[in-house]
C-alpha cells in the first residue's frame, strides 16, 4: 500500500499506532463508561517483550492523604551496586487520562527508567476518576511525593536527588506535584520529568487541531478524558488542572520534556516548556516531530522511543550526579 503523503508519522510508527487504535476502546464514542473501558484493556494481550531486568520490586501501600484511602504503590530497585552510594529515586505517575491504566499497564516503563537511570522507582497508583474525580489525583500524588522524601533514605535513595515523572495524565500530576511542593514549601525536588504532559485542559492548541484524529489519541479520548476528572462543573483553566495556567512558574525543579509531533497534546507540552524556560527555569526536551502519543513505552520497537528513554534516564540520573560534583555526598552517587 502506498503511504499517504499526508500523514507525517513515522513509516515505522504507522503500523504500530493503527494496531493500537483497533484495540482501545473507543472512548467518547461507543464506550462511555469507565468501567467497561477499563475491561477492554485489561482483556488485551501481555506485552510480548520481556520485562526489563531490575534488582527487586515490592508493591507497598502508603499513607494517604487526610481522610482518604491508603495509596498502593510499586518500588523498583535497581540492581545492586557495590560502587554506588545512594541512588536518585523518582516518584511516577502512570498516565491514563486519570481514568484507565494502573501500576501494571506500566509496569516495563517504570522498570526501564529504574534500569537505565540507576534510580529507585515508586510507582503511584492513585486514584481514578470519574469514581474519584479532581483533586483526589492530585492529592494522592503529593501524599506520594511527601511520603517518598520522607522514607527515601530507608529506600536506599537520596532525599537530594528526588525527581517527579510521569507521562501524559502522569506528566500532568507531576508538573502540578512540582507547583504544589514549591508553593508548601517542601519536599525539594531536583527534577522534573515530564513526557507528553497534558498541561492546558482547555484543549484549543493548534496540535490538537491538527492531530485530532489518525495518531492513536484522539480529540474525542482527550474530551471523554476531561469530563470524567472535571465533572460538568470542573474548571479546565484551574492552575492544578492546567499547570501552563499558573501565574507562576519561578522557582521550579528543573524540567526535561518529551514531546511528539502527531500528538494532540504536543503544542501544549512545548508551551509548558518555553513557559518554564522564560521564568528561568532549567528546561532540556526531547522533542520527537514523527512520533505519537504514547510511543514512549516502545523502545523495543522504535529508535525514536529509545532515544526518549535515554534523555528521560540521564536527567534523572543527573539529580544524583550533581550532588555528587557539588560535593553534598560523600562517595559515589548512583
């Protein structure tokens, strides 16, 4: 079949993104109810991949916030190194569109940053809307967040070289975690990672336009996504909802984004970066023109992906290398 000339994603990507689409479920469309769209995805096949190879995993719960339920979470170690002094630990947020997807869905990618960072890695399952709807996510990851400062020493990991992550929904909650922590004054958080982060759920940007449909992630999903967090109430314009939003961005940890170009939320991950950068904040980004939404759980399969994982890995990977340069830990840093 002769490609279109038309569609600007990757040759390599087309086949993987259209087996993608024909598997989720329709969201907005013939599948409304949450429930049933989280059926759908726990019915589809097992990554055909081996899982990456880390040291141990334990899945844990954790305090809550105030009045709410125990947070389960998964705890990556990497393997162990008898060189290396404590490791720089990353708390991530899995993305979903705060509705679908769990500490399994992405489970390979908080293994891969645990692997290829050298870093320990909580994963957050927080809870989901609309059974849950904004803030509860939002609480959910700053309890995660506190609680991870707080243990990170016990965890094996420097306090110092603590790094929010997450991807889509996932980058949204770190993004909004990283305002909330500098506006309470606390945990410190050396960085950012932020993979095609939704950050302006007003959803007019010119991407979202333009990669509406074809890509995988559709206008409609991002539609379904935000009525089921918001309610019919909600505020997209919140800073807490929309972190691109807020009248401050001085003074945050500093960032490193993926963005894709085929990707409805591209422009308003690029705007979050600039946005950053001109209130001075350190911002480095990997910005992939002919990938997708969602391309960065397939190193197997794309160059592009694996090249995003390594930018994600060494940012991460430098929290804990700095400190050591500056001098504030004695020996190896991991």
């Amino acid at each position: 079949m002769t490609p279109d000339p038309a569609d600007r994603l990757a040759p390599e990507a087309r086949p993987l993104v259209d087996a993608i689409a024909a598997a989720f479920p329709d969201l907005g469309g013939t599948v409304t109810d949450a429930a049933e769209a989280r059926r759908i995805l726990a019915a589809a096949p097992d990554s055909p991949f081996p899982a990456p190879v880390v040291g141990a995993i334990e899945d844990r719960a954790i305090p809550g916030p105030p009045g709410a339920p125990a947070i389960p979470v998964r705890v990556y170690l990497p393997e162990p190194d008898a060189a290396a002094g404590p490791r720089p630990v990353v708390v991530f947020f899995h993305g979903g569109g705060w509705v679908i997807c769990d500490l399994d869905s992405h489970d390979h990618t908080a293994r891969a940053l645990c692997r290829d960072a050298g870093a320990v890695v909580v994963s957050v399952d927080y809870r989901l809307a609309p059974e849950a709807p904004f803030p509860a996510a939002v609480e959910d990851a700053y309890a995660a967040v506190c609680w991870v400062a707080d243990h990170a020493r016990e965890l094996g990991a420097d306090p110092g070289a603590l790094t929010v992550a997450g991807d889509s929904a996932g980058g949204n909650l770190a993004a909004v975690v990283a305002q909330i922590a500098r506006d309470e004054d606390g945990p410190d958080i050396a960085c950012q990672v932020l993979v095609y982060p939704a950050t302006d759920a007003r959803q007019k940007s010119g991407s979202f336009e333009a990669n509406a449909e074809g890509y995988f992630l559709t206008a409609a999903h991002c539609g379904w996504f935000r009525e089921q967090y918001l309610g019919a109430d909600g505020d997209p314009a919140h800073p807490h909802v929309s972190p691109l939003l807020a009248e401050n961005l001085a003074g945050l940890p500093a960032a490193h984004l993926v963005t894709a170009g085929c990707d409805p939320l591209c422009d308003e991950g690029r705007a979050y970066g600039k946005a950053l950068r001109d209130a001075g904040v350190a911002v480095t980004e990997g910005h992939f023109p002919r990938m997708f939404h969602g391309f960065f759980g397939f190193p197997e399969l794309l160059e592009d992906s694996r090249q995003a994982l390594a930018g994600a890995a060494e940012a991460i990977a430098n929290t804990a290398c700095h400190r050591k340069n500056s001098g504030d830990l004695g020996g190896g840093a991991g």
